[in-house]
C-alpha cells in the first residue's frame, strides 16, 4: 500500500530552517533539521506521496514573517515546495486533492467536530490536518509527521491486511 505523509506546520518550519524553529517535539522526541532531512530522504526514496496541508501553509507562511532575519531566503523555499504541490511534483500530492474538504459539507463536519475537539486542546488547523489524514487513510497509509505528540495522536491506523489464500 502506498504511503502518504502529511507534513505538519512544526516539522516544516524545521525543515525550512526557520529562525528560533530549529526543533520541535518532547524531549525525549526532538525533531532537529538533520533528523527531519534524514526522515524526509527516506520516504522520498520509498516512494511516500509527501502532502501539504492548508493549515501548514498558512501558519508556516505566518512563521516565516515574523521571523527575525532570513524571511526572503526561507520564504523562497517554502514558495518552491508550494509550486511542486500546485504543480503535483513528485513527491508532493497535488494541492486540489484537498479541495473536497473545503466545500460547504465538509466546512458544516468540521464546525460539528471542531468545538469537542477545541475543549481537548486541539487548534482548528490541526483539526483540518487530522480530517486531511483521515481522507488520505480511505486510500493510503498515512502518516502525520509532527513533534506535536497531540495531533500525533490523531493519526488514523493503518488498514489491517488481508493475508490472501494459497491456491491449491
């Protein structure tokens, strides 16, 4: 089953180099940018479709501007990996696969779910990533990459395989 990996705003400010966003996650978890580029070459290499989430571009986009220096250079690459997601550039998914949670049914779920899910402590963009996780998972394994141990705790289980029958 193909791999899907859904990119969460912590792990891309990382990955971008993002200044004052060097790490993300618990202690015993730090995510640093040698260890995000390690995990991202790995799943290049094994095919992974890498998504990018409309709530991880818009807070990274936020990141980036109120960063202290360096926002034209790392605004530049964050720029580049949405032109592969618009253009739907290996490896990442096109960026309209998402459009379907956006539509007024979809917006109505999410209004339903958001307010139980704010009262644990989940923020309306890691809902939106949890939903997007969600849909990938009706057709891909999916991973949510992320130093939040919260929003990690959203990602769907993999389908149980089904062990095929020997013929006799």
């Amino acid at each position: 089953m193909r791999k899907v990996l859904v990119i969460d705003t912590d792990i891309l400010c990382v990955w971008l180099g993002i200044p004052r966003k060097d790490d993300c996650g618990p202690i015993n978890d730090r995510w640093d940018q040698a260890r995000v580029n390690e995990k991202i070459q790995l799943e290049e290499v094994d095919k992974t479709t890498f998504v990018l989430p409309l709530a991880t571009l818009i807070e990274t986009g936020n990141h980036i501007a109120q960063a202290s220096h360096s926002r034209l250079e790392v605004a530049g690459k964050l720029a580049e990996i949405i032109r592969k997601s618009a253009d739907d550039v290996d490896p990442w998914a096109a960026f309209d696969n998402q459009s379907v949670l956006w539509t007024p049914e979809h917006l109505r779920k999410l209004a339903d779910e958001w307010p139980a899910l704010a009262n644990t402590g989940l923020a309306i963009g890691d809902a939106t990533i949890k939903r997007l996780a969600e849909y990938y998972s009706e057709q891909f394994e999916v991973e949510i990459l992320t130093g939040d141990q919260g929003l990690k705790a959203y990602e769907p289980l993999a389908p149980a395989e089904i062990p095929r029958r020997r013929k006799r």
